[in-house]
C-alpha cells in the first residue's frame, strides 16, 4: 500500500521505454531488410563487372588469384548448371551453393553470389565481405535499461516526498493540527506541501479562537445569568419597578454579549464581505456620536464597506471610551494618503504600552482590573475583525496629555 504510487510510476516509466525500444528496434530491422537489399544488388553488379561472361577462364583465374590473396579468401565460380569454373585457394565444400550467406565453424563466413547469367561466385573468409550485423534489440534494450536504474532514484524521491505528505495530512485528518509536513523543494509538490500548511496554520488558529471564545463567553455569561436569577427570585418574591429593570437589564447584556459571540463566528469564518456599498464614513459616525452623546468633527470620505458592520465598529469605539475611559470623549474623520483615518479618543488613565496590543483579545482584562470591574468583552476584538474585513486595521495610541486614543485605518473608495 505505502508504494504504490512509486511502483504506478515506476512501471510506466519502464513501460514507455520499452514500447519506444521496440518501436525504434521495429524501425531499425525494417531499415536493416532494405539495407541488405540494397548491399547485396550492389554486390552482385560488383561481381559481374568483376568477371564479365565474355571473359576468358584464365582471365578469370587470375583475378581470382589476386582477390584471394588479397582477402585471404577461398573463391569459386561455378556455371549455371553448378560446376566449378575457376577457383582460387583452398576448395570449397560441395554444398557451398546452398548455404548462401551463413557462418562456418570458428571465424570463417561463407557468401555465395548469384549473377544475372546464371554463374554463382562462393566466397569464404574470415570477416565477412558486408556491413556488421547489428542487434537494435539488445541495444535499444541496455539503453532503457540504464534509463531504468538512472530513473529509480529520482522517482524514489518523488514519491517519497508524497508519502510525508500523506503522513502528514494523515496525521492532522486525526486530530494532530500541530502536525505540518517539509515544504522543501520548489515543484508542484512542495507547492502542495505549502498550501498544506497554511491551511493547517489558519485552521490552527481558527480552532484556538474558538476554543478560547467559548471558554471566555461561557466566564462572562455566569456573571449575568447569576444576576438575572437573583432578580427574578426577589422579584417572584416583591414584585417591584427596581427589580424588573435589572431583569431587563441582565437580559439586555445576555443579549448583547450573545450577539457579539455569533457576530465574531461569523467574521471568523469570512473572507470577503458579502455586500458592500459606498459609505459616507463622517455622516455614520455623527449619527453614532449623536446617539451616544460623542462629539464628532472632520472631513467627509467615502469608504466601500457594510454600513452595518461599520457602524458597529463605531459604536463600540464609542461604548468602550464611554465605559473605560473619562470625558470628554471625541471623534474625528480625516483623509490620510489614500486612506481614511477615524480616531476615537477620551482623558481617562490610558493603557499601558506593554497591554496596547492584547486590548483586542477577546475577553481582554487589564492588569489590576477586578473581575467585579468586567473585562473588555468582544467589543474592540470585533472593531479590529470589522476593520480588517474592510481591508484596514486598528490600533492603540497614547496622546501627548495623556488619555487613550483607539485610530482605525480604512482605504478610501476609488473614484
């Protein structure tokens, strides 16, 4: 099983060069037929203008004397009818005119040529007297096998390189989403293996967001839910206007913090907003200031975005200078190259630098703040998500006199 993708490889690799060996070995012995074709119609024009017909028998002796002593050859001429004519060396067997073109016993080969007038010249010899025979098969056949073994090593690496990532993918499909695979290399499986790990890491820290948000939310919901049964005991007990309030009031929490838990799922969830539309960034957030008692001035800007979305990035910019912070509380709208900057402001105590940037945790609670005090809730863990949907970011600053000042970063609609 951990090797059958190296042997489905492998095997066709081998099997490709086997069928080009046989079809180039195909090609050859064709090649090879018409090659000897061809040789043995030049030899036989060869012979004949050797010894013409007309030529008389010493003549023909004495050009076989010089051929034979030449070649060190035994040479014949037999008639049409099978008689020597002329020799020249040592004679040749009687059934040499039936045996062609073959090879003798040790070096010797034996060729027999037959000519248009019916004579045979028989030729024996040591190296034969035409092209050296060739076997494309055995040749074709080392050649694919040097490829073979030259092969074994590279597809071996190949595949096990897919066999880590299967192990690896194996491993996080289990339960291990630590578990990453080597992404060395720069081919198509090392692109596989990073793309692997960046949707390991990204569902990594979605699963470690969620479990650190049910962990704070199922906190922070006892305080209300506590609160609410007390009340409605008392308030089975003495109904009263004081107590229905708070019961309202615990439930308007519940709700609200509910609310923001699903909201930041969600966000969680997204890439990309599902509708957007040009937003007046300033007249948004003067209706929010208005509704919160909030002094808002700047410039007007046209961002791209959901207007319900940002404005509740605003809101909660606003809630949580309100509740954390001292007045007065401002916010400005101001276009900064390309961009859009809202900064959301109040005089309280600040924040110190080392927590500037865990205040967008979920569930944040500074140093020194008591659990009767609350945390910080999901309120500005939503503004960073919101922003950051919207293509821009957020970020804490300490101003000069002191206060804390919440500066979100938005691009502005192109034109």
């Amino acid at each position: 099983m951990r090797s059958r993708l190296f042997l489905k490889i492998y095997l066709t690799l081998l099997a490709s060069l086997a069928a080009v060996a046989i079809a180039s070995a195909a090609f050859v012995w064709l090649g090879q037929g018409e090659e000897d074709v061809s040789w043995q119609s030049q030899r036989t024009r060869f012979v004949t203008a050797l010894i013409p017909p007309d030529m008389d028998r010493r003549s023909v002796e004495a050009t076989l004397q010089r051929f034979s002593r030449a070649f060190d050859a035994d040479i014949t001429v037999y008639d049409p009818q099978g008689r020597p004519l002329a020799s020249a060396g040592r004679p040749l067997p009687h059934d040499i005119l039936s045996r062609r073109w073959r090879r003798d016993s040790g070096d010797l080969h034996t060729m027999v040529t037959e000519l248009p007038d019916g004579r045979a010249v028989a030729v024996r010899m040591e190296r034969p007297f035409r092209p050296a025979g060739r076997n494309p098969l055995a040749y074709l056949a080392l050649i694919a096998g040097v490829i073979g073994l030259a092969a074994y090593p590279v597809v071996r690496h190949l595949t096990r390189r897919l066999e880590r990532l299967r192990r690896g993918v194996d491993a996080w499909g289990r339960g291990d989403f630590v578990a990453r695979v080597p992404a060395d290399g720069s081919d198509e499986v090392a692109a596989v293996a990073k793309s692997f790990n960046k949707a390991a890491d990204h569902v990594e820290r979605l699963i470690k967001s969620h479990r650190a948000l049910l962990a704070n939310a199922s906190h922070e919901l006892r305080s209300p839910l506590a609160r609410l049964r007390i009340a409605i005991d008392l308030f089975e007990q003495v109904p009263d206007e004081k107590r229905k309030e708070e019961i309202v009031r615990n439930l308007a929490e519940l709700d609200t913090l509910v609310e923001e838990i699903l909201l930041a799922s969600r966000l969680d969830h997204v890439e990309k907003l599902d509708g957007s539309e040009p937003v007046d960034l300033l007249a948004l957030v003067s209706e929010e200031g208005a509704r919160n008692g909030v002094e808002v001035s700047g410039t007007p800007a046209i961002v791209t975005g959901d207007a319900r979305l940002l404005g509740r990035l605003v809101r909660n910019l606003m809630q949580n200078a309100l509740r954390h912070g001292r007045p007065p509380v401002t916010s400005t709208v101001a276009p900064v190259a390309g961009a859009v900057e809202l900064r959301v402001r109040d005089h309280g105590p600040g924040i110190e630098e080392s927590e500037s940037a865990r205040v967008f945790e979920p569930f944040y609670r500074p140093s020194g703040r008591s659990e009767a005090a609350g945390g910080w809730g999901l309120g500005l863990a939503l503004v960073r998500q919101i922003a950051e949907r919207h293509g821009g970011a957020v970020h804490y600053e300490t101003p000069s006199d002191g206060g804390t000042c919440f500066v979100v970063k938005l691009p502005l609609r192109a034109a």
